[in-house]
C-alpha cells in the first residue's frame, strides 16, 4: 500500500535562513521571472479574492494594499529559507471564519498545528495511506467547486460563461493557473470590446429645415468606428446634418478621424454638418484634434 | 398584539407568508424588524458571482422587495437587518440582544435539502430564542 511516506522524504529539521544560493545574473532572472509572474498574479487573485469574501463574512473593511505588501514581503522572506511562496485560500478561510476563527491567532495556529503535525508527528503522518489523502482531496474539490455556477450556466450571459469554460479547460490542459487566469483575462477584454464597440445610429427627418439629425448612442474609440461611416447616408437630398452625440462619448483619435471622414463626405455632397450634445470630455478632444485630418487634406 | 416584531426573511415564499401575519399582528404604532442571514457559502457565491460589494448590497436588497412592498402598502415603520453568520444562531443572538415581542418566520425557507429533514433554522430558534415565536405554515 502505497503512504504519504513513499511521496519523498518529510524534513523534520527546521529551515535555517540563507540567501539561496543560485548565481545572480539575468539567465537565472530569465528562468525565474515567469514562474514569479505567474505565481504573483494567481497568489495576489486568490488572496484578494478571499480577503472580499472575509470582508463580506464578517462584515468588515480590509485593508488590501496592506494585504498585498504583506503577502509580498513573507513571500520573499519564505524564498530566503528555502520555502515554498503561500496566498491565502478561500476554502480554508471560509472554514476558519465559519469556526469562529476571527483574529490573528487562527492563521498562527494554524502554522503551529502544521509545525508540530511535521517535526513532532512525523512518524505518523508518513504512514497516512495515499487512499485516505485521496479521499480527503476529493472532498476537498467538491468543497472548493461553485456548483452554483454550473446551475446558473444557462441564466448568465453566454459569454460569461464561455469565459468560464475556456478559463477552466485551459487550466485542465496546460496544469497551468496562470495560463487559464491569463486565456481567460484575455478572453473576457475581447467579449468586452465587441459588447462596447456597438454604437446605435438614429436618423430622423426634419422636413421644414431640410435637415437631418443623427443621433449616435454608444463609445466611439478604435474599435468601433471602423464601421460608422457607412451608417450614414450621403445621398440625401439635405442641407444640413445633424450629429447629436449626446449619448455618445468620443474617446481617441480614431473616432475623431472617423467623424472628420463622415463630415469631408457630407461636404463633397454640399451639405452642412453641425454636432450637437458633445459631452465636455469629448469636446475637449474634438478641439485638440478634429480638423487636423481635414486639414491634412484627406 | 405586539409592539416589535422580528421577521427574519431570506426571500422565500414563506417568509412573505410570515410577513403578512406579522403585519397582522402588530399594534397601530408597532415597528417591525426584517432580518436577512449571510452565511459564509452565500458570502462566498456573492462576492464570486457579483463582486461589486454595492451591487451584492443591492441584490441583496431585492431579495426582499416583495416584503418591503408590503410593509410600505400597509404604512407599518421597518427596519432591515443584514447579519452574517449561521441563519439559526444569528437570528436567536440578534433576537435575545434586542427584546423583541414576537419573532414570525416560515416554516422553512429556501434550502430545500436540509427542510426535508425539518425546518432546521426555525426549529433552532422556537429553540433557543426567548421571546414568543409563531411559526408560518
């Protein structure tokens, strides 16, 4: 029968502090830095994660910029005596408040019970069958698992939860946190710049003043304007146009350039272009900008 | 005829059905307290599901709508309680630490595997609180 003992030897001699021992030139730094990136960004989620979790527990305001610096500066100093880099878990957090565990005491306790389980019941702890640490873990899994997000998975939104998906799939196939969090990350910027680059266009006649009034609705930036130009049409037999963009927002260049394409077609067709609504943020830019490319002569 | 009455909801059916009893029993300038219990695996399926702490609060909120409406339409002067920890105990130290006339709750909410053996948050408090309590079928 295989034992915990068969895992690798258990150490029961306490660590003594040292600078590691490895060669300080930028090769090392280059073997290092992903898995300290990596490890960073997952640590800091979870911790960060947990600590809103707490926060929400017991009712009260965390600190987080302290909790980071803290996380930080243990881990550098565990690295110093050959330990392995910690952050704090929902699961077990979760549990120790539930348990009643609201101060400093329960994580040091914690650290001691585990100190004493290693150094002074050692001989026990190696003869723990595999089976039972088995078990144990898949208890733990289910514990951990949000089985409420598998019953939700057809009410929220289908991107959500094809982030979700890829997240976890990724995590399953490269046995990689980090690769999931960051395919995930990745994923969800793009499913927000698709759902934000909509921009509604509205058209309404005004027949007395032969003018036409476009009203946009929506964030006009780099992603979304490529299209915007063709939503408007040039042949109308107007004098002005209107643009209200007073539930829009211009935000970069592009939508500034895009706005002066549609304003030199309009005049190649004689008619008047005046903007209406421009929020002051959005003013501000047009000012800086708008007109240069015309100016350029496009 | 109470004077303050304590209802501790978690949005169910049944603590709508509590309320309406409540509103039934209080005197003309009586006040009622609503209750709703946090405990640490919805905290912890809120902040993951939602994790903007206003928007839990506002969530939270509309889980009780339905008995705040009715407290509105009948004019009766409430408060809202958000306690965190286990429904059962949360509810009985919040109760004894406040002198409520009456507690009215459901006979079970909404956890409907541990309600199959008995309504367990309510049989904890008829238990152990020690004001009256009136148990809504």
């Amino acid at each position: 029968m295989r034992t915990v003992g068969d895992l690798g030897t258990l150490t029961q001699s306490l660590p003594v502090f040292m600078l590691p021992s490895i060669p300080l030139t930028f090769e090392t730094l280059a073997i290092i830095f992903p898995y300290a990136l990596a490890l960073t960004v997952v640590g800091q989620l979870e911790s960060l994660l947990t600590a809103s979790i707490i926060d929400d527990m017991t009712d009260t305001e965390s600190d987080k910029n302290k909790e980071c610096r803290g996380q930080g500066i243990a881990n550098i100093v565990t690295g110093c005596f050959g330990g392995m880099a910690g952050c704090a878990m929902i699961g077990q957090s979760v549990i120790n408040v539930k348990s009643g565990g609201n101060g400093r005491l329960s994580s040091l306790v914690a650290g001691v019970a585990l100190m004493i389980l290693i150094i002074a019941l050692g001989g026990i702890v190696v003869q723990i069958p595999m089976a039972a640490l088995a078990g144990v873990m898949i208890m733990v899994a289910i514990g951990t698992f949000d089985w409420s997000s598998l019953a939700n998975i057809h009410k929220v939104p289908k991107t959500d939860s094809t982030v979700m998906v890829v997240t976890v799939a990724t995590v399953v196939v490269t046995h990689d946190l980090a690769k999931g969090v960051l395919a995930g990350v990745i994923l969800s910027a793009i499913f927000f710049v698709s759902k934000i680059s909509k921009i509604h266009v509205e058209e309404k006649l005004v027949k007395v003043q032969q003018k036409k009034v476009y009203s946009l609705k929506g964030q006009l930036f780099f992603a979304s304007v490529s299209d915007l130009p063709k939503k408007f049409r040039y042949d109308d037999k107007v004098k002005e146009v209107e643009i209200d963009l007073s539930a829009a927002h211009l935000w970069d260049d592009s939508a500034i350039n895009a706005l002066d394409k549609i304003e030199n077609k309009f005049e190649q067709q004689d008619i008047k272009v005046t903007y209406a609504g421009l929020n002051p943020e959005s003013k501000q830019l047009l000012n800086k900008i708008g007109g240069l490319t015309k100016a350029s002569g496009h | 005829m109470y004077q303050h009455v304590l209802i501790p909801a978690d949005g169910s059916e049944h603590a709508y059905r509590a309320a309406k009893h409540a509103a039934g029993l209080l005197k003309a300038e009586g006040t009622i307290d609503v209750v709703y219990v946090i405990d640490g695996s919805k905290s912890k399926t809120d902040v993951l599901h939602t994790g903007n702490k206003e928007l839990i609060t506002k969530k939270r909120r509309e889980k009780l709508k339905n008995i705040e409406e009715l407290l509105n339409q009948q004019q009766i002067s409430y408060h809202v309680h958000f306690l965190h920890g286990e429904p059962g105990p949360a509810i009985v130290k919040h109760a004894n630490a406040n002198n409520y006339d009456c507690i009215v709750m459901g006979s079970r909410g909404l956890n409907n595997l541990q309600s199959m053996v008995l309504g367990s948050v309510s049989h904890k408090v008829a238990k152990r609180a020690n004001c009256p309590v009136m148990i809504v079928k």
